[in-house]
C-alpha cells in the first residue's frame, strides 16, 4: 500500500483499540454491570452495541432497550472501567512501537471517547502518555463526543494544523465519521470490522499496526 500524498501535518490517534487492547475488556465491563441489574448481556453483545460510544452515549441506547438507569450510573460505570484499566489492559499489537516512531516524525495527538479517568489510566498504564506532551482529549474536553468532530477539531488545533492537514487513525465507525466530518484523513486499523464497512465509510483500511509508520511515509 503506497504512502499517503501529501504527508500530514500531524496524526491524530484514537485510543481504545487502536493503542490500547481494551474493547473486549471495557464491553466485559458493561456486560457485568448490566447484567448484574438484571439486564443479562453478553460481553460480545456489548461490544457489538456500544464499540467506540462514550459512555453517556450508552444511557439512551440503554434506557431505550432495558430500562431505567441510576442518574449516577455514567460516574459509576466509569469508575469501574478505569479501575480495570488501570489494573488489566494491554497494548494493541504493534502499537507503542509504531506510535513511537511516528511521533518522532509529526506532532501527534490523542482523542478519545473515553473519560479523562479512563484514558489517564489506559495511557499510564501503557507508557504511552510521554508522546503527545500533554495533547490528549477526552470526551469529557469538548461539547459533543465521537461521532461529532468536535474531539478531532481540538485535537488538530492543539497540534498547530488545520483538520484538513491531518491524519486521524481510528478503528471504529462513530471514530471514523467524527474524523471525516472533521475534515480529516482518516486511516482505519481493521480489528473487529471489516476492511470494505470501514472503506464504505470513507476511510482507509489497514491490517497491522506495524504498517502505520510507511503508510505515513516514514521508513526505518
């Protein structure tokens, strides 16, 4: 696969499942707490209905299906969530060394639909934090989370570049749109979903992280 023409300006990384290995665990999460309310769902159920949602995204998808959640429910799922992150999650494949080596090269900035809690505690844990000095977004730092652009917009602008002049790696559809409605490149590690739904989307697929720094134009 030929390198991107022309080079961005900067690249904008999504976190969970694109650096951290953390979908399984976070939707194992929600199916524990689900179905301890008496709302049995399994953790592949999860993952299927809530894969790249920020949690008070989830209240509705929830309310609308099973019932009625606590008010306090966003604050306490997240909680739980990065406690597990804190203590279990691991490194997407490939990741820190290809984050590593394209951070030597643009400037590059971390978005996620997670909490601050959360994503402090995936990219601490990780050892991934030291990259993006200080350039890191949660959904909880702009007004409207993934599918949204707003994170991808931030994102850019921290990194001194017009969206136009970026390149978001992603590997979720709501990640996907907000990249694209952005006004950004999108392209899109192919974990759970299938190269041609993510390409429908308007984004570029790929196979492996260890492919991400050539199709950046950066070779050893």
């Amino acid at each position: 696969m030929p390198p991107l023409d022309p080079r961005p300006s900067a690249v904008l990384f999504d976190c969970d499942g694109v650096l951290a290995d953390s979908e399984a665990l976070a939707a194992a999460v929600v199916s524990e707490d689900m179905t301890e309310r008496g709302w049995p769902i399994t953790p592949a159920e999860s993952r299927r209905i809530f894969l790249g949602r920020a949690v008070p995204d989830m209240v509705a998808l929830i309310e609308a299906r099973w019932g009625r959640l606590p008010d306090d429910w966003p604050a306490a799922l997240s909680r739980r969530l990065t406690a597990r992150m804190a203590a279990e999650v691991i490194a997407v494949e490939g990741a820190p060394e290809a984050l590593a080596a394209v951070a030597s090269v643009f400037p590059v900035a971390c978005a996620s639909n997670s909490s601050r809690a959360e994503l402090t505690a995936k990219l601490g844990r990780l050892g991934l934090g030291q990259h993006f000095a200080g350039r890191v977004f949660s959904f909880e730092d702009v007004d409207r989370p993934k599918p949204h652009p707003d994170i991808y917009e931030a994102a850019a602008r921290s990194c001194g570049a017009a969206p136009k002049d970026c390149v978001v790696i992603e590997d979720s559809l709501p990640g996907i749109r907000a990249g694209i409605a952005a006004g950004c490149r999108v392209l899109a590690f192919a974990g759970d979903l299938e190269p041609a739904l993510l390409a429908a989307q308007g984004a570029q697929p790929f196979r492996q992280m260890a492919e991400l720094p050539a199709l950046l134009g950066i070779h050893a």
